[in-house]
C-alpha cells in the first residue's frame, strides 16, 4: 500500500471510532472541559488572594476541615 493509502485508511478509522464514541457518549466535550479549567484556576486564585488579604488559611486549619467532615456526616 501506498503512504497515501495508509494515511487515508488511518484518518478513515480514527473518524469512526470518534463518531462511535460521541454517538455513546464517551467522547469528552473539550469545550465544557475547558471553561471548567479556566473556573478552576480562577476559584484559585480567588482563594490565594483572599487568603493573602485575610492572614488566614482555613485549609491548613486541621481541626476547622475536621468540624467540616462532620458536619457534613451528620
């Protein structure tokens, strides 16, 4: 077969693995994948800042993320 031919053939399969999958609903949607990152590094930051304006960094209060977890048990 020819390069040409192998690529096609390639491109060809890959196509309908992707067709296959979005079809299940097992092929990832990149854009929502995306602006859930971008929320991410900005919930982020937001918190660094807010930690640097307050002095105060309740992740590292042990016994405060302790009264969380069971509060949430109850």
């Amino acid at each position: 077969m020819s390069t040409t031919a192998v690529i096609f053939v390639s491109v060809f399969l890959k196509g309908l693995l992707v067709a296959y999958l979005v079809h299940k609903g097992w092929w990832p949607d990149w854009e929502k994948r995306a602006l859930r990152r971008e929320e991410h590094k900005r919930v982020i930051k937001a918190y660094e800042e807010w930690c640097e304006q307050t002095g105060h960094r309740p992740a590292a209060d042990h016994a405060a993320l302790a009264r969380l977890d069971w509060r949430r048990a109850r």
